[in-house]
C-alpha cells in the first residue's frame, strides 16, 4: 500500500528524505522548469549510496505516465526552488 502525505512541508531537504524513508512514503515533489512552469512528481527511495552520493528511487509523474520509472537521482540539489514534502 502507497502513502501520500501532503499536509507537511518541509525546507529540509535531508530530513523530507530521512522522513520519507522511516515512514515508508512517498516524497512529493515541485520545482519550476526552465519555462518557469511548476512541475510536480513524486518518487520513493529504495537505497541509498553514500560513497557516491546516489540515491536509488522510483519515480512518478500522473501527467506523464501511469507506470513508475526506475531512478538514480544524485544527492546534490542546487535548484533553491525545489519544494519537497513526505
């Protein structure tokens, strides 16, 4: 069974993603593209790699596709405009 929790949202993106694991839920995520449109996901994180600062997840985005895509997403953000919420 999936998860979605949309009532916290947090700037923190380490503890969005600490969260997101212990609780076994799905990270809601928006951001604003290059068009300056917002564009929304979610992923779940199955693993983590540390020494190459990766995370492994499965992505989703209903506007897309109603199947979810295997990820590896490195851990470095640099957009200040990425809101995420567990």
């Amino acid at each position: 069974m999936i998860y979605y929790w949309r009532d916290v949202v947090m700037k923190n993106i380490e503890l969005v993603i600490s969260e997101s694991i212990k609780r076994g839920k799905w990270i809601d995520i928006s951001y604003i593209n290059n068009l300056g449109e917002t564009t929304y996901y979610w992923i779940a994180i199955k693993d983590i790699d540390l020494k190459r600062k990766l995370l492994f997840a499965s992505i989703f985005n209903d506007q897309k596709s109603l199947d979810s895509l295997e990820a590896t997403i490195p851990l470095l953000l640099k957009n200040d405009n990425t809101n995420l919420s567990y």
